[in-house]
C-alpha cells in the first residue's frame, strides 16, 4: 500500500545505497515477505520521533516484525558495520582517505527513563544514568562508541575504547581530548595502542564559554544526536541497544549528506 511519507523516511535515493549492506534472508528459511525498506524506514521514525516499538503507525509493518528486525541486526553487529562503511564512503566523497588518521574523544551522561537497566552516578555531572563515550574523526562522524553506567571515569572509559578501536583503525594516530583524560592515559595510549593522545587545554585566564580546537568537533557530533528523540535520554534496558540507535543515527546523518535528495 502506498503510504505518505514521513520526515524521518530515507528517500529512495539513500534507501538505494543502503540496500547493498542489508543482508539477504536465511537461507532454508520462509522467505522474507516484508519489503527491507519499510522495515528500515519504521526503525527510523521511533529514532527521530522516540516513540516506543507498540506505538508505530499502523501503515508500517507489524511493531513484532519491525523490532525483531532492528534487534537481529543489533546481535550481529550489523548497525556497526554499516556505520563503519558508511563513515568510509563519507570521508572519500569529501576528498579524504576513508580510514581515518586523527580523531576525538569524549563522554555524554544522560540520565535513563524508570525501566532502563543499569546505571550509575557521574559525580562530575551529578547525574544517575550512563554515560556515552564516543570517538569521532576530524568531520564528526562516528567512529566508535561504548555505553556504560553513569559511574566509569572518563579515563576508565576511554581505554575500553581505545582498546576496542585500535583493532578497527589501522590508521588511527592521534587523538584530541579534553583535561579530564589527562594523567597515566597519555603515556597507556601511546604504549598500548600507539597513538598520541593530546590534550586540548583550557585558557585559565578566560572566564565563560571558550570554543576550545577541534573539542567543538566531538560537541557538535554529541548535539547531532539529541536531534534524535530516541536519544535525548537513555530509555534501553541494554547498552548496547543504546549503542546501535547511536550508529543509527550516524548511518541516517551520512546518508543524508551523501544523497541530500
């Protein structure tokens, strides 16, 4: 049936890039009688408008189908892969080698909605939810990122990271941060995973809002998401759920660079 669009739809355009990176069915398997593009559509509409699964528009497909979907490419990590593409595709269009060289670390703790399952207090920010740790490249697109409770130090989080990351950027050399990463990180950094870890400090003499080289990249990156309402507060019983709408996210903002029509 065809349907009016909705704001949060892929045009066919993007919907058409994508297609290659969805997997087929399984086979020996029923075949798949769903059409992969309002599957891909209705996951969309609950990361920009934040509704829960029960609550999609009757002229998508059945919430049972939608979601089981969106959790079986959870699983598989598949969100992460076709972000990990996409980000290549990006930088290439843009001139620039699609493995990244240099990029940016930094957090985001968010308090959770009630049914949400672990979390923890950021002593910094006084806030009980989970804390996001992103890294991003020098274009502020999402490289990697690692949900975990409100609690974990920033430095904490970041080697769980970089120790995961290192294994998927090759070329990764150099990584910008803010003060709250200084200390024994710099020198694990440069030992574990090779990398340089600079920290971009600020002027002690300016009092107020300071735009501080290449930190506002990792901000901007951080306010992209909260565009999304699904995002604006962690509202997932598992991390790693919370992990692949971020990826989701990322895969939507890309595609719509890449074909803005």
């Amino acid at each position: 049936m065809k349907r009016k669009a909705y704001s949060s739809d892929l045009t066919l355009k993007q919907l058409t890039r994508l297609e290659p990176l969805i997997p087929d069915a399984s086979p020996g398997g029923a075949p798949r009688t769903v059409n992969m593009f309002d599957i891909i559509n209705a996951i969309l509409y609950v990361l920009r408008n934040g509704c829960v699964w029960r609550d999609l528009p009757h002229d998508f497909p059945k919430w049972q189908t939608v979601y089981s979907y969106f959790r079986r490419f959870q699983k598989d990590e598949l969100w992460a892969a076709i972000n990990r593409k996409l980000v290549r595709q990006a930088r290439k269009a843009l001139g620039r080698d699609p493995e990244p060289s240099a990029a940016i670390m930094d957090s985001q703790t968010l308090r959770c909605s009630p049914q949400a399952g672990i979390r923890g207090v950021d002593a910094g920010k006084k806030t009980n939810g989970r804390k996001r740790h992103v890294l991003v490249d020098s274009l502020g697109l999402m490289l990697f990122v690692l949900v975990t409770h409100g609690a974990i130090q920033d430095r904490d989080g970041a080697k769980l990271v970089f120790d995961k990351a290192r294994l998927r950027f090759p070329r990764l050399k150099l990584v910008w941060a803010d003060g709250g990463y200084r200390g024994l990180l710099v020198e694990w950094t440069m030992r574990v995973c090779k990398w340089v870890l600079e920290i971009v400090k600020r002027c002690d003499d300016v009092k107020g809002f300071e735009v501080l080289p290449k930190r506002w990249i990792v901000e901007r990156s951080l306010a992209w998401l909260t565009r999304c309402r699904r995002l604006v507060r962690d509202f997932e019983g598992l991390p790693e759920v919370t992990e692949s709408w971020v990826y989701l996210a990322n895969i939507r903002l890309i595609l719509r660079r890449l074909d803005p029509s």
